[in-house]
C-alpha cells in the first residue's frame, strides 16, 4: 500500500536524510498523525502514535494536544487514547456539499442500490489506493463489507483498474507497491497480469472481478470521467459472485449509463 511504503521508507531513513527533518514544519508533523490515524482506523495512545511514527514523544503529545484544542482531534475511551475529532467530519461534510461530482454522485449511488437491491459505490483514487467515497447498501440479507472511507490496494479492485486507465506504465508501477498485489487469501497477481487487464478495462469502458476480496463477490464498475479521457472515479456493484452472466450484464449496461451522466462530456 502506498501510504504504508511511504510511512516505511520515511521511517527508515536517519534523521539527517528525512527531507527537511531538522527543520520539518508543524504542518508536515501533523499530516503525519493525520495520515497515521487514518490509515489505522482506531483510536489509539499517544505513546503508540509517537512509536508508529518514529516521532519525539514530547513533540507528538505537544501536536496532540494543540489539534485536541482545536477540535480536530479528541481524546476517546478512557482519556488515554486519541482519534479524529467533530470538526474534520464537518470539514468533510462542507466539501462533498461543495464538490459538485461527490454530491451528484451520491445522489446515483443512492438511486442504484434502491433500484437493483444491491450494495452500490462512487470510488476514486486516493494517495495510492482505492477509496471509497460514497456507499449504499444492498436490500440483501446479508451485508457485503462497503464502508465510506475504506481504502483497498487497487489490484483488488475492478475500480483500480479502472482508476488508472490511460497512465503511463511507469507511473503504475510508482503507485502499486509489492504488497499490494497480495490478495487478502495469499494469492499474488502478477504486475504484468494487472495491467493489462487495465489495458482491458480501458478499452472496454468497464470492469468486471470475481473473487478477489473474497471468495463470495464479485465487483462491477464504470469510469466516471472530469475529462475525455481522464477517470476522475468510479460507479460500482459488489454482487454475489453466483450472479449470472446475464444478470451481470445488465447491471453493467446499468452502471455505465449511470455513470456517464456523472461525466463530464
């Protein structure tokens, strides 16, 4: 996963070869806690934070408490453990009323999920990863694991190869780390496997994966496009994977109309 990688390699360099390390600014220290959280997804101690991020202790509890006072991060469970706090979500709140893409697209997701009793997604590329913007879930008896927020490495992922359709081969390589290509059961997809199959999916304007997350689904989606050419994100179906061929195919005429009218032409 690309954040990880990069977390890796910054924590392995000495002090001295840290970009900017003797006089990192404020700001980059708190991208790093911001970042860290995040990719953890827990509230976790301020001396596990310090240690994740190779950081001084005395300066993470001062960043701590100045984010905690500035509402963006609180303190949670016994006091002793820190996450993000209100003021982010409505931070976040403000941009998806602002971003004309993630309200309209909400509004389709909604709309297909009601219409196909299916768990329905707008994706987009995120850091290196494939993020989940916006989900809605399907009217079946059991749940599919699809939450807002989650990010999954991109060869998991019909959207992933999507999302990096029309990228120079180098620029894919930059993006997908080793691990990344290890499927959640130990599987590895092979590099070259991987792009051409997004090779596929752009010529083809769709993507269709079985099994890849779990043995039990299989994920349906279509690029949504900010210019001819350019993915900005995606629309998808996570379905069963015993869905038939013709049911499939119907969902995918489905998603590609609904997501060219998130388009823009």
């Amino acid at each position: 996963m690309q954040d990880g990688k990069a977390l890796s390699e910054w924590q392995a360099a000495s002090p001295e070869e840290r970009p900017g390390s003797s006089r990192e600014k404020g700001l980059n220290r708190v991208l790093h806690i911001l970042e860290f959280l995040h990719a953890t997804q827990r509230a976790i101690g301020i001396g596990e934070l310090a240690k994740g991020l190779n950081a001084p202790r005395s300066t993470t509890y001062t960043l701590v408490r100045e984010l905690v006072d500035a509402g963006l991060l609180e303190m949670a469970g016994d006091g002793n453990r820190v996450y993000f706090g209100k003021k982010l979500y409505l931070y976040g709140m403000a941009y998806m009323r602002g971003n004309d893409l993630l309200r309209r697209g909400r509004q389709e997701v909604d709309t297909l999920s009601r219409e196909t009793g299916e768990t329905s997604e707008l994706c987009m590329l995120q850091s290196g990863r494939y993020t989940i913007v916006h989900s809605s879930p399907g009217m079946r008896p059991f749940r599919i694991s699809s939450a807002t927020g989650l990010q999954i490495p991109l060869p998991w992922t019909a959207s992933g190869r999507l999302l990096l359709a029309g990228l120079q081969r180098s620029r894919i390589e930059a993006i997908i780390s080793e691990d990344d290509l290890v499927l959640p059961d130990g599987r590895k997809i092979e590099l070259e496997d991987f792009i051409e199959d997004i090779a596929k999916a752009r010529v083809s304007g769709y993507c269709v994966t079985s099994g890849l997350v779990d043995a039990y689904t299989k994920c349906l989606a279509a690029p949504v496009f900010s210019a001819p050419g350019k993915v900005e994100a995606t629309m998808c179906l996570v379905v069963p994977i015993d869905t038939s061929e013709e049911r499939t195919g119907e969902l995918v005429a489905l998603l590609r109309e609904r997501a060219a009218r998130l388009s823009i032409s």
